[in-house]
C-alpha cells in the first residue's frame, strides 16, 4: 500500500525532525492510527513533498517524523481543465472528487443559463468552499501532492475567454460529429473542456464557445450524467496525451 498523504501548509525550510500536529496530526494518530516505523508524504498540494517515516506517536494528535528532503513536482503536461456547470444538490462535490481521483489540473465551475443550482452571495462562497474542501480530501485519498485548482464560479463570457486561450478546446454535448476519441490533441500546452448542466448547454451558449474555438464533440452512444462526464471525458484524455503511461 503507498503512503498516506497529509496536507501542511509550507515544506520550506524544514528539518529532518517534524511534528505533525492539529487537524493533520489528529487524523494521522487517531484515524489512521500510524505507528513508529510506518512510511507517510507530506505535501503542500502545490507540488511540493517530503517522504517521511513515523518516529514517535504522542497522545492523540501529534505525530514525529523524520522526514527526507524536499520534493517538487514538476505541473504535468498537456494541463487539463474542466469547466463543470453546476449539477444540483451534492452532485457538484461528487464530480470535483472524482476528476481530482483522475487527474485533472483545473476545474472551473459555470453558472450556465439552464443551471438549476445558483451561486449567490454566501450560498455561494459555501457551495464554492464545499468544492474547494472536496478537492484537498479527494487529492489526499488519490495520493496526489499537486492538487486541482478550483476556480471562482465563472460566467459564460469568463468561460468563452478561457476556451479562446486554450491549445484544444472542446464541448461535450450530442450535437457533436466527432468523439472526443479521436480528436487531434496537442502534445503539450492547455486542454480546456466544458461539461453542460442537466439542462443542455443553450444554442446561445454554443454559439459564444464555437466563436472562442471550442467545437461539440461526443464521447460515446450513451448520455451521461453532468456529475461523471467530465471525470470519462478526462481519463479519456489522459490515456489519450501519454499522462497515464
């Protein structure tokens, strides 16, 4: 089994000893249950890590570590984004998690026209908080130390500008002629990818992406549900840009 993964808040200037302690340390002592001897990796979820191995366990929330040096991850390439319309209910968390179990790089929620769910005021900075915590606990459980950035909720002009300055743009949505399996993709640079809500991504919608660049395409026969599609269409491309490999 690897290591457990367990989030701080800088891994600059550290010393070889280290003590894991708060909310952290309480997870690793009491809900792990680490002991002396067992292997853990410690990393900001910006890139940077440290393998360490459990020195002492004290009380219920601190744990001793001797920790090796210094690691940075280098951002992988092609970068992946996916802009994720909002789904109703818990929908939107179920997504962030399992795109961040994949891979992806970035997500980017959109409050399209035919959205149910709306972002407002302190419902929203809530909504977005559940999406951003979500996306740290999924990082952890997945053994990633560069987490997914999640963006503020993004209208369909941020979203129209973002596809614009992409490398490979694309909608998924059943107008589409071509699969996503076989679009040309670039070796390196920006992948954006917009995943509509329950409703459909409107005509008007449609018409501002395909203007910035972004062209339908499909990923198979079936419809999937706005909370999976990007997570298929993301391993999908993954596998596809030699990421997985």
């Amino acid at each position: 089994m690897t290591a457990p993964v367990f989030v701080v808040d800088r891994l600059d200037a550290v010393g070889p000893e280290f003590v894991l302690d708060g909310p952290e340390g309480r997870h690793a002592v009491s809900v792990k249950r680490l002991r002396p001897g067992e292997d853990v990796v410690l990393t900001d979820g910006h890139g940077r890590s440290a393998e360490g191995v459990v020195k002492a366990a004290e009380g219920k929330d601190r744990l001793v570590l001797d920790l090796g040096s210094v690691r940075d991850e280098p951002e992988a390439s092609p970068r992946i984004t996916v802009v994720q319309a909002l789904p109703k209910g818990d929908r939107g968390e179920v997504a962030v998690e399992t795109m961040t179990e994949v891979g992806v790089d970035a997500i980017v929620p959109w409050q399209a026209s035919r959205c149910i769910t709306q972002w407002r005021g302190e419902r929203g900075l809530k909504a977005l908080g559940k999406w951003r915590a979500t996306a740290r606990e999924a990082g952890k459980q997945s053994r990633r130390v560069r987490f997914p950035e999640v963006a503020e909720a993004a209208s369909t002009k941020q979203v129209a500008a973002l596809l614009a300055g992409a490398d490979f743009a694309a909608v998924l949505h059943e107008s589409g002629a071509d699969r996503l399996a076989t679009a040309a993709l670039p070796a390196r640079g920006e992948i954006v990818l917009v995943v509509g809500p329950e409703g459909g991504v409107s005509p008007e919608e449609l018409a501002a992406f395909a203007e910035a660049g972004a062209r339908p395409y499909v990923l198979g026969p079936t419809v999937l549900r706005t909370s999976t599609a990007g997570t298929a269409a993301a391993a999908l491309l993954l596998g596809r840009t030699g990421r997985w490999s």
